[in-house]
C-alpha cells in the first residue's frame, strides 16, 4: 500500500493529541456516526515524489541492514543510516517509514499520528527563515513542530554548512526527541562520530542509544542508472 500525502503541514498541533470524545460517549450518541469528526488515522508529511514506490523490497542487496533497521521500527526504536551518495539512504528512510506506516494504521485511537519526511536543508532553510524582524513563524515553533512528529526522518543531514547556533538548534531538536523516545530515522552522507564532531559531540551518543546505526557500502546507483540509460543524470 503506498503512502499518502496528508496536505497542508499544520503549525505545532499538541491540540492533535488531545482525545475529542470518549468511546462511551460516541456509542451513547445516536448521531454518531453524523457526528464523528474525520480524520485520518495518520497523517503524513513531506513525502518525496520521487522516492514513490520505495520499499525495502526494491532497494536490491542490504539483507542484513534491511533486517536490522526492519526490526528497530517494529521495536519503536530509531535507525542512523550512513553511506556515500547514491547507496540508498533516502530509499531505506521511505521504506522503513512505509513500515512504521503499516504497523500503526489499523491501531484504535483518539488522535492522528503524525509522520514527516524533513529533508536536513528545508529545516534550516525553515530556522533561517525565523531570523527576520517580519517572520511569521518563531524558531521555537518550527523546534515544536519536528518535535511532536511521532516519526520523523530527518533525511541528509551534515551535507549543508549551518551556524553555531543552527547547530545548537538542530541538537536541542534531537535531544527533545530523544528524551521523548520518539522515532526518528536519520540519513547522513557521514559516520555518525564525523557528525557529532560537526554538530555537538552529545549527538552522537543520544543517536546511538535510539537505535541501530545501518551502514549501506554499496555503488552509487544513480550513476549506474545513468549509464544503463546511456544519458548524464537529471
Ligand atoms: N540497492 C538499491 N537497489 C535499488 N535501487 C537503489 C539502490 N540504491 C539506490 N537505489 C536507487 O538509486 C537512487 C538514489 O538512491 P537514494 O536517493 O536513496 O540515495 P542516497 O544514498 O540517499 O543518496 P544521497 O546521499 O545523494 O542523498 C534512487 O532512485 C534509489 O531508488
Ligand atoms: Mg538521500
């Protein structure tokens, strides 16, 4: 089943997690059914075009990285996924959110979870964005909204050049996560101690506590793709 887009990324919601009715009332209320408010059962942000379709089943190779990140989403762990570009990063990240997607659509609740693919860039594009004196939007809004994600892949983080103080924010962002036990899948052109030496050395040890760090050492399948094609990549 393939994933859909939920429209309109709404502002932090914690008003989302607040139960609307109690289960006696809605069997008590002949209108009921009139009356139910609808909604998703999950609500899905961001997702990529391009990576439509992915799954664990078509990302070729991997067997065992695919079966520990798997069991780590099952587990309601996190999952760290590193390599050089073009290995399968962002396709494992949909995938696995493909999973998680599968394992909590059929759960009985009061409230939409919610899932979001953020690429690293949009995020800081989004704090940047906070820093004028006529921005609509607070920084500390834009940390809340990544933040009550009940999963979150952060995809290709460290391929940008942030300030300190981005820095800062990004590590106030996974710290909240990670004291709130909350499912995040990183993706990352760099080994997880490179990252941490770039970003904040606390990182590190907070991410592989979440979860299995996955390593994909394979081609660059783009360029692969592109020579199949016999053309230069779009
Ligand atoms: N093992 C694989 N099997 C099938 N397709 C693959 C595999 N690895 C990569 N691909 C395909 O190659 C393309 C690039 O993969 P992807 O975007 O996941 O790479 P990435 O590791 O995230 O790269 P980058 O670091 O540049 O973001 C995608 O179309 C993806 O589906
Ligand atoms: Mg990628």
């Amino acid at each position: 089943m393939e994933l859909e887009q939920t429209q309109d990324s709404p502002l932090p919601a914690e008003s989302n997690r607040i139960p609307r009715t109690s289960t006696t009332e809605l069997l008590s209320d002949p209108l009921n059914d009139i009356e139910r408010p609808q909604r998703k059962p999950i609500e899905l942000y961001g997702l990529p075009k391009r990576l439509k379709g992915k799954s664990l089943d078509n990302l070729v190779g991997y067997s065992e990285q695919k079966a520990t990140a798997a069991a780590a989403i099952q587990n309601g762990d996190s999952v760290f996924i590193t390599g050089s570009c073009g290995t399968g990063k962002s396709h494992l990240a949909y995938g696995l959110m493909n999973i998680w997607y599968q394992i909590h659509k059929d759960e009985c609740r009061e409230y939409s979870l919610r899932a979001r693919f953020l690429p690293a860039v949009e995020f800081f594009h989004e704090l940047k964005s906070t820093y004028g004196d006529n921005a609509e939007t607070t920084e500390d809004q834009v940390i809340v909204r990544y933040t009550v994600d009940d999963l979150l892949v952060i995809d290709d983080i460290g391929a940008e050049k942030v300030s300190d103080w981005s820095r800062q924010v990004f590590y106030l962002l996974i710290d909240r996560r990670y004291r709130d036990c909350r499912q995040t899948i990183i993706t990352s052109n760099m080994k997880l101690q490179h990252l941490s030496a770039a970003i904040d050395d606390r990182i590190g040890s907070r991410i592989s506590e979440m979860g299995p760090v996955i390593e994909l050492t394979g081609k660059d399948w783009r360029v692969e793709n592109s020579d199949r094609r016999g053309s230069t990549p779009r």
